[in-house]
C-alpha cells in the first residue's frame, strides 16, 4: 500500500470491541498488513493523564464542554503523534473509537451542539476510511461491563441516546459506517472479516 488505511471501531459500552479489534488486527497481519492499534482517549504520554481524568468516578461533576474538549485535546495529540505519521508509512492505523464516539457520546448523550462538536473537531482534517459500529441494545451491553467507568456508570437514557446517535450516523454514511450487530464472539468476527475483506479488496477466505 502506498498509502495507509484508517479503521475505526465504534459501538456502545459491552459491545464488545476490544475482543473483535484483537480478532480483526491478527486476521490483518496474518494477511500480511503492517497494523498499528490505537485508541481513545489515550494512546499517547498526554493521552493517557487525560483519559485518567475522563474515566475517574471521582470527576462526576464534570462539565459537558469540559469533558468534550479533554477529548478533543487527547485526538488532536494522538492525530500529530501517531496516526498521521503511521498512515504516511503506508500502514493500517485502527483505532478504538474516533470523532463519531464524541459526537454520539458528548452530542447525542450529553445534549451538546452536535454541529458546534463537528467544526472543533475539524481541525483533524482526517477521516476512518472504514468504520465498523458494533450495535447492541445499551440495556444488554451495560449488562455485560463488571467495574463500570465513569462514562459507563451514567444513566440508561444516555446511553440509549448514544446508541441512536450512532445509527443516525450509519444512516448520513453508509458507504463508511457498516454496521454488524454483535452476537457471538465468533459470528460478529466472521462478519467483520468479510468487510475487510471487501474493503481492502482481498480474496475471499474458503
């Protein structure tokens, strides 16, 4: 590849994403692809003091700009950092989350101007090239999270809210946002390894 690739994954809390990127990251390098993993907020020196403060129970009183601005600083450091660099190299950059999670998470869940999140967040200049949403109904994928973060322990309605922001963007994209609805460990994986092979026009596994 000449030039690299960006994959994100998106979904709700308990959908599963951590097991289904591992899957889809060996399926890339065993077909050859130099992959680089990263994820939101974090990834980065600055990145990681940041997300201790985002995920800390201590901080419930946050404030809603506060919180999405600590994101955006973490994105804008993790973009200089690593991804533009490792896209540059030709390679795969995957990336837990991008700018679709704050806008369904900072923009649907906590109420915030969704167009006011999506000109600060365009100082990236940069796109998923694919993004894979995870979907589960928020009750169920609540169900399945044991040591709850701070994020993870607001209330059910924002996390339904969340969810609806991320179909309502597979909806205004969905040549880039492909949805696979996450069930068994193995099905969601086999469904995943068909995009990507769509996507990077590789032939079909037997």
């Amino acid at each position: 590849m000449k030039k690299g690739k960006f994959i994100s994954f998106e979904g709700v809390e308990g959908s599963g994403k951590s097991t289904q990127m591992k899957l889809a990251i060996k399926f890339l390098e065993k077909k050859g692809f130099p992959v680089v993993f990263v994820y939101e907020p974090g990834s980065t020196a600055i990145g990681e003091e940041i997300r201790k403060v985002l995920l800390d129970p201590a901080y419930k009183k946050i404030d809603n700009y506060c919180e999405l601005f600590l994101f955006i600083a973490s994105r804008a450091q993790l973009i200089k950092q690593t991804i533009e660099p490792e896209l540059a190299k030709g390679k795969i950059v995957v990336s837990d989350r991008f700018t679709d999670a704050t806008i369904c998470y900072q923009g649907y869940g906590s109420g915030l101007d969704i167009d006011f999140i999506k000109r600060v967040n365009s100082f990236a200049k940069l796109k998923p090239d694919l993004t894979i949403l995870l979907d589960i109904n928020a009750v169920k994928g609540l169900q399945r999270v044991k040591q709850k973060d701070r994020i993870e322990q607001k209330c059910l309605a924002y996390h339904q809210r969340v969810r609806e922001g991320y179909l309502k963007l597979t909806a205004e994209e969905p040549e880039r946002i492909k949805i696979v609805e996450a069930e068994g460990v193995k099905e969601t994986a086999e469904k995943i390894r068909k995009l990507l092979e769509r996507f990077l026009g590789l032939q079909p596994m037997l």
